[in-house]
C-alpha cells in the first residue's frame, strides 16, 4: 500500500516537473518570439519593399512611380511597385493580406476605397488595414466649357432647378467619388438630374470639350492642359479653403454649399504590421515628400501634400465608409 502511495507521489511529481518545464519552455519561445518581432522591427527595412498599386496608369501610379526611386535612397532597400488593377481594388488588397504584416508590402488607398468597402466590393474594412500615409490630396470641382453661360454654382444650380434636363452632367464612374460630391450637392440644392457616366479620368476634359457634357464634376489635376489655355473654366472647387493651386477658384463652401470632400491617394499596411514600422516608413515617405524633388513634381501636376498622421487617416477611412454607406443605399447598390 505505502509502494503504491510512493509510486503515485512519484508519478505526480515527475508530471508536476514537466508541466513547469513545459511551461518554461513556452514562455522562454514566447518571449523570444516577442523578441525577434521587435529586432525585426528596430532593423527594418533589411530586405525589398513591395508596393501593391491597385490601378493602372494615372495620377495614383505616376504618384507611386516618383515615390518609390526616392524611397530606395532613404531606405537602402529596393522598393518594387507592381499594378494590381482589377476587382473594385479586392484584387491588390487580397495579395497584400495574404503577405505577412512585416513591414514589407504595403498598398495603395485612395478616397475610392471607401465606396469599394461601403459597397462590399471589397472583402476587407478599415478595421483590417493601418495607413501610413496620404501622398497626394486635390479636391472635386465643377467644370464648364469656356464659353458656357453658366458663370457662377448659383446659376448652375439654379439652371437645374429650372430645368434639370437642359444641361447634362457627368464625371468619372457611376458611383464613386465624383458622383457622391454631385449627390451631396443634389441633397442640399435640393434637385435631381442625371449622371452620366465616363469609364476613364482621361476622358471627362474631352467629353466636356466635345459637347457630350455641358458641366463635368473632376478632379482639376485631370484637365490640367485645358485649364491653362482656358478651354475650361471652373466654377468652384469642394476643398476646405481656397487652394493655392487654383486661389481664383471659390469653395463650394464660400458659395453657399457646405461640402467639403477631397480625394486623397495613399499607403497603407495590413493591421498587425508593427507601430514601430508604420511610424518608420510614415517618417521616411514624410522626408522624401518634403524636398524639393518631391515638390516639384506636386506643382507640375497641381497637386497638394497631405500631413495627416497615420491615426486620423485611420479615423478618416472609417468616416467615409460610414458615410458612403447611406450614399450607396440611396443609389440601389446596398439594401
């Protein structure tokens, strides 16, 4: 009977001694898992850097393309972009989720992403993505023929209170940004006309120099050549305040229509990428954006910096696709 005691007392023992072993050795890879990820991130960047553009040739790729030589030089690293396009953007964002959140692919976000996720064209929400930064922001504006008689926002608006079918409106896509700043100004005018629709941003300038629309909703980067020869003229632009690009150009805000919208192009990394690396790459993509290079190439194609940190521009993300939701609810597209 005592044998049998010992025996169990031994057993026991010998088990209570491998679970702390066991529980040891765990914490011991525990914290060395802890350890490598943060000598990963105090090292970073020791390999290339991928960025996953998630369109095509324009202003986002040209954007991409002047960044990304600049960043090698403060990086020490390569930095490969590669287009991505297709999907309502879920085809870059699935590659750059399927990567590890190590700090080296990040993608590309724009203003248009919100609607993609509003609209569950893309399989991933703000709550999956950190951003890093924002390269680029110009507002919308409204654009007229030179010769159009419409001079003012009042007399367009006015027009198409009037008479919603005399002048017909169009602007890049059939529900993205250009047709949400129009349906904003729609709620607060309170009128209705039509939308049509354009496939491509190169396209808008000559479909309005064309006549096969009398006012466009764009982006002025996107008729840059007309604007200076004064083919187009604009009516008001939907930034916060005059712009330094177009100061002659009044706000939808100064006249009368309180919208303030602005497209913005940008970086962002899967969540649980390391802070210490998003706040890394923000701060050498900030150093490269300040210099003259960087500013140059901003002016040449009317563009404007965007010093937002990395956390509003996650609050900003969220903001939109909330309010892009009751957009595309009023649209048909959500139920």
């Amino acid at each position: 009977m005592n044998i049998k005691r010992n025996l169990r007392l031994t057993i026991l023992g010998i088990l209570c001694l491998l679970l702390v072993v066991g529980c040891s050795e765990s914490t011991s890879k525990g914290s060395q898992g802890k350890n490598n990820a943060a000598d990963d991130a105090a090292q970073w960047p020791t390999k290339d850097i991928h960025i996953n553009i998630h369109s095509g040739s324009g202003n986002l790729d040209t954007a991409i393309r002047q960044l990304a030589p600049m960043l090698e030089e403060e990086l020490g690293v390569n930095v490969i972009a590669e287009n991505l396009p297709g999907g309502a953007q879920s085809i870059s964002q699935t590659a750059t989720q399927t990567a590890s959140a190590d700090g080296y692919t990040f993608q590309t976000m724009t203003s248009s992403t919100s609607f993609g996720m509003a609209q569950e064209q893309i399989p991933f929400g703000p709550e999956d993505w950190s951003l890093v930064y924002s390269l680029q922001q110009e507002p919308a504006s409204i654009a007229v023929p030179a010769d159009s008689p419409l001079k003012t926002m009042d007399d367009f608006v006015e027009a198409m209170k009037n008479n919603p079918d005399e002048f017909i409106v169009g602007g890049y896509g059939s529900a993205g940004f250009m047709t949400y700043v129009y349906y904003k100004l729609q709620k607060i005018a309170d009128f209705e006309s039509k939308w049509i629709p354009i496939d491509t941003t190169d396209k808008v300038a000559a479909s309005l120099l064309g006549g096969h629309i009398d006012v466009a909703i764009m982006t002025p980067s996107t008729a840059l050549s007309s604007l200076e020869s004064g083919e187009i003229r604009l009516l008001a632009v939907s930034s916060e305040e005059r712009t330094e690009n177009y100061p002659e150009v009044p706000t939808f805000k100064e006249e009368g229509y309180d919208i303030t919208e602005t497209l913005w192009r940008g970086l962002a990394a899967k969540k649980g990428t390391p802070e210490e690396i998003i706040d890394k790459m923000h701060q050498a993509i900030k150093k490269v954006t300040e210099t003259e290079k960087w500013l140059a190439f901003q002016k040449k194609r009317n563009q404007e910096n965007d010093t937002t940190s990395p956390d509003k521009l996650d609050e900003r993300l969220k903001s939109e696709v909330n309010g892009r939701i009751e957009f595309s609810k009023d649209m048909g597209l959500l139920e």
